[in-house]
C-alpha cells in the first residue's frame, strides 16, 4: 500500500487510512488528514524532505517518516 | 476565587487556531495594537483587555496563544490549554469566542466542536469571508449556527463590519449564562481518542457540506471546476476540498523550489545578518559616542573621587551598555517581524529541519536560533514550541553558542587591535570568520551532544516535525514596528536593570579593593585606554557579564 510519503510532485491521492501506532498519528489527524481527504504533494524541500502537501485548503509541511503513516487507496 | 468573579465581571477568552485572526479580533476589541502572528504558535504572552467601553459590555478579554485542538502536544499547547481550563490569575472563562478561517472551515472546525463537547459556551466568528467571495463562495451563518447549536457571527477585521453582531451576540449569551462559578467543564485527557477524531472530522465534513453555498448561482466560479475534477478522484464521495491560496501556491513553486528555494533563503538569511552588523553599526557608534562623551563630559567637570567614577564608569557606562544593543535588537525584531507576517519563516523552517535534523535538532528550532544572534534569552523563550523535549533542550544547549549582539563590541574592540587600520576590509572578513566559526562551533557540539544522548535520554518520543505553511501576504508593516516596538521595549525594561546592576557590582569589584583608585582601575581594566588604534571604548567591564 502506497502512503503519502510516496507520492510524486504534484500527484494527488486519497487517504485510506491512517497508521494509529505511529506517535504522531493524533497530531497528524488534528491537522485534518482523515480518510476520504484528497491530498496533493505541492513540493519538497531541498533534501527531499519535508514535503508540503495541500490539505483542506492549506498547506502543511511534514517530514516523510511521519507522512509515511498517512495511508493511501 | 478569582478577582474577576468578585467584581462580577465576566471573563471572555478568544481561542482560536494559528493564522485565524485571533488577534486582528482581540485589537478590535480591546482597542490595543498588538501584532497579528504568523507563525504558527507564536503568541506567547496572555494579553488581557477589558472590551472597549464604545461597545459598552462589562467583561474582561483574553488573548490566548493559537491551538489546534483542545488535546495538547508541546509544553506550549499544554500552558495554552490548561489555561484555557482554569487561567491561574482569571479562572475558566464564562464565554469562549473562537475565531474560524472560513477557507480552512473543516479544519478549523475540529476546535469549536471539541470546545462544545467540553462544555464551554461559545461563539463562532468566521474571518476571511472576504478571500471566500472571490472564490464565489460563502457560508451560511444560521445553517451552521443550527449545526453547532451556538451564535456565528461573520467579521471582517479590516472593514470591521460584523463587529456589532459580535457584540449583540456576546451580550445575549452573557445574558443567558449568567456569571457563576460553578461550570461544567470536562477535563481534556478524557475527550477523545484517535478513533472519535475521526468521528468528529466525519461530522465536520457533514456540516461543510451543507453550509456551503454559491454567492451567485450564475457566477463563474473556478473552485467549482476544480471541486469537479476532485471529485472524479474522490469517488462520488463528498468534497469539500478547496485548493490553497493560488498565489501562495504560485510563490512556493519559487521559494520553495529544491533549488531556487535554498537559495533564496541563504540570500535572505545572509541580508537579515549583514543588516545586523553593518546596519546597526553606525548607530551603535553613535550610542556609543554619546555615553563615552557624557563619561568624559563627567570626568573632567568633577573632582576625581569615588562618587564620580560611579556616576561616570559605574552608572553612565552601565546604561550605555545597555543602550548600545538597542539598534541590533531592533533591527532584528523588525526583519523577523516582516519575515514572520509575510509568511516565509515557517518556509524557512521547513527547508533547513533535514540539516537540523541531522544534528538532533528540528526545523522549529531554527528561529529560536535566529534570535540567539540578537539575545539569548529571548530565543531560549522561544524555544518551547518545539514538541519534541529531547529536540528542545538540544535547541537551548546550542543558542548560548550563537553569538549574540553582546559580544560583538569585544570582537569589534579584538578587531581593532590586531588589524591595521588601513586595511579594514580584513576586519570584515575576521568578523565573519569569527561568525562562521561560532555556528560551526554549534553545529559540531550539537552533533556530539548528540552522539552520546541516547545516555542522557533513554526514553524518547519520536521527533516530530508538522507545520502550517500560511498564505502569503503583504506584512502589516504598521503592527510590525509596533511589535518591533514592544520587543526592544521590553528588552530595556528587563535585561536593562540586570545589565546595569551587574555592572555597577562589577565598577565596585574593580574599584574598592584600590588605595589609589584613580591610577589602579585602570590598568586593572585591560587595554581600555592604553591601545591607541581602538576606538574609544565605553565600558569593558560590561562584556565580563
């Protein structure tokens, strides 16, 4: 199963889950990565890592070991 | 007991999560300036108002820092919740007015529904209606009113229309809770688990979807064809996906293009320091002059003893001390104010976390690290926005090591001695070496820290790096200065007595052990008057400190 940590430059996928074992599940979800949500891979820092992914209307910058837990269909 | 329920004085407090006009809101009501942050979780301070007397409501209001969500992460979520709860001076608030982005509603909505089910009375204000109409939408304020079962008021903080709703409606609901002490409230830590997030969020979606509503039914609107093109994805499920700000989205392709982005943030961090130094230090010169004339000035109008070299060495050095970093301080509260408000630091957050996080530390900890340039002390205060207490501690053990503006009239006064005087483009370069040197100094002691904090730290939360990446927009520069202000403000009001002090105990360290005071103090301060190429200097002894 892919995760968003995956996507490509601008690629957009749909959440199918997401990984509760990971510590920062909670924080993720607060930010508004449930299932269902449509998200777009906007871009990546210099060192590929962290990613700006386009969520709800916003932009949110996170590093791909925690996007990694955000599960893709 | 709180004060405030003794006078019988409702207590108001705003909440709100980062970049939803929170505070554009409290200096409506309240009638201060205070400045609007972009940063997300960078109000720190509680400011705490009574509502301007012209809307005539008897209540106290306070400003609370920006949160997320009513469960909290960092150690400054925590402070900002658990005063929420129970504010130590104010007690827990009668009515909590919580400010929405209406383009981020299905995010932002996750507070005010959290709010509710802890049984807080609140109202719902939208902001930034006015970016939804030119996206041809608006929301519907009694649909979601009767969703939430609470008032929703529409405000717009710059033509602050809306204003007298907000207050029709704070009266009315201070009118039917009635100011008791006794509340209801249910503790945070059993609110909810990662599953009723979900089942909260479902909810959100459902009433996003029935608020919604087109300005003009025969309006072309552009999101409407993006919605469509989601909603070939999304698989007939419901949309409420709006696309970020297509500006903003239009600037990252630059500033935080792999390339091009690093590039521009070296460039911008490489003015923020040349301004630092080469900017603010005509005008340190000139403070610096002013205090060694007045010393001077002293002096030579009265009788040698021990009283004038207090008022002179002691009291007239010592503020000068304090005075001297003024222009530095300003400068840089004034650019990591534009840089703030314009939205790019969170930017420059994002594309240096993979180096810091190389080193044990994390990319919130970069602009903590930037104000240790200016003053250490602030930018360890700053420093507890970071989630992470490993990552955190590591962000304070490394700032004593960036040079702050302190030290920069030794270097000056080193510089000056050993470089010839007709070759000072040496002493630039020397000054940037020995800034070089001080972050490569840092870089290397936070690596080894960090090579042996598995010791010191055995059990350790994952790092976590998660950030808001706000709209652009144009920095208030009004609030900005104003802020700029404040900052330098507070900086004399608090480290001055400190400084002065310490520099006075010092003048008498270096003074009273002495038969003949006039001769001895001064060889006991080195160099002070004996190099003849250093420019004439206001008070060593201060830099002891």
């Amino acid at each position: 199963m892919r995760t968003a940590a995956e996507l490509n430059y601008k690629e957009k996928g749909i959440i199918s889950e997401i990984d509760f074992s990971h510590p920062s599940s909670k924080r993720i979800m607060e930010h508004g990565f449930t299932p269902g949500q449509t998200i777009e891979l906007i871009c990546k820092s210099t060192f590929n890592d962290p990613i700006a992914i386009s969520i709800r209307g916003t932009l949110i910058a996170i590093r791909k070991s925690e996007a990694g837990c955000i599960k893709l269909k | 007991m709180r004060i405030a329920a003794d006078l019988k004085v409702p207590l108001i407090t705003l909440v709100g999560p980062p970049n939803s006009g929170k505070t554009t809101l409290f200096n409506l009501l309240s009638g201060k300036n205070y400045k609007t942050v972009n940063y997300p979780g960078s109000t720190v301070e509680y400011y705490t108002s009574r509502i301007l007397s012209k809307y005539n409501i008897k209540a106290e209001l306070v400003d609370s820092p920006g949160i997320v969500s009513l469960i909290p992460e960092s150690i400054d979520e925590k402070v900002a919740v658990d005063s929420l709860y129970s504010h130590p001076k104010l007690g827990t608030p009668d009515l909590v007015i919580t400010t929405i982005d209406s383009c981020q509603l299905s995010r932002h909505l996750l507070l005010p529904k959290q709010l509710i089910s802890a049984g807080f009375n609140i109202i719902i204000v939208l902001t930034m209606t006015d970016i939804l109409a030119k996206r041809g939408l608006k929301i519907s304020e009694s649909k979601l009113s009767k969703a939430l079962d609470c008032d929703v008021v529409v405000l717009n903080g710059r033509s602050k229309q809306g204003i007298e709703e907000l207050i029709q409606a704070t009266n009315s609901n201070l009118e039917r809770i009635g100011v008791t002490d006794k509340k209801n409230i249910v503790p945070y830590n059993s609110l909810e688990n990662r599953k009723d997030l979900i089942d909260t969020f479902k909810e959100i979606e459902e009433i996003v979807n029935d608020v919604f509503e087109n300005v003009r039914e025969d309006e072309k609107i552009y999101l409407n064809s993006a919605n469509r093109e989601l909603k070939i994805l999304q698989d007939g499920t419901t949309n409420n996906g709006f696309t970020p700000d297509e500006i903003t989205l239009k600037i990252d392709r630059v500033l935080l293009h792999r390339f091009w982005g690093f590039l521009f943030f070296l460039i911008v961090m490489g003015i923020t320091f040349t301004s630092i130094f080469w900017i603010a230090q005509p005008l340190m010169n000139l403070v610096d002059e002013l205090f060694t004339n007045l010393n001077t000035l002293v002096l030579e109008n009265f009788e040698p003893g021990w009283f004038t070299f207090l008022v002179s060495d002691g009291i007239i050095s010592g503020t000068g001390s304090v005075l001297v970093f003024v222009p530095q301080i300003l400068i840089l509260f004034l650019i990591l104010g534009l840089l703030e408000d314009s939205g790019y630091l969170a930017r420059g957050a994002m594309l240096i976390d993979k180096p810091l996080s190389k080193i044990g530390l994390n990319g919130k900890s970069f602009v903590p690290m930037l104000s240790g340039f200016a003053c250490a002390i602030p930018a360890m205060i700053a420093a507890r926005t970071i989630p992470n207490r490993k990552e955190r501690l590591f962000t304070i053990f490394i700032i004593p090591l960036m040079s702050c503006s302190a030290r920069l009239p030794v270097y000056a006064l080193l510089i000056a001695y050993l470089i010839p005087k007709d070759s000072a483009w040496l002493g630039g370069i020397l000054l940037g070496g020995i800034y070089l040197l001080s972050t490569i100094s840092s870089i290397v002691v936070a690596w080894i820290i960090n090579k042996f904090s598995k010791r010191i730290f055995s059990t350790e939360s994952s790092s976590s790096f998660i950030l808001e990446l706000p709209s652009y927009k144009i920095p208030k520069i009004s609030a900005v200065i104003n802020h700029t202000y404040n900052s330098s403000k507070q900086y004399i009001l608090r480290a001055g007595p400190m400084i002065l002090g310490f520099s006075l105990v010092l003048w008498f360290l270096t003074f009273f052990p002495n038969i003949n005071p006039q001769v001895e103090t001064r060889v006991l301060l080195p160099g002070k008057f004996r190099i003849s190429n250093v420019p004439k200097d206001w008070n060593t002894h201060s830099h002891l400190i």
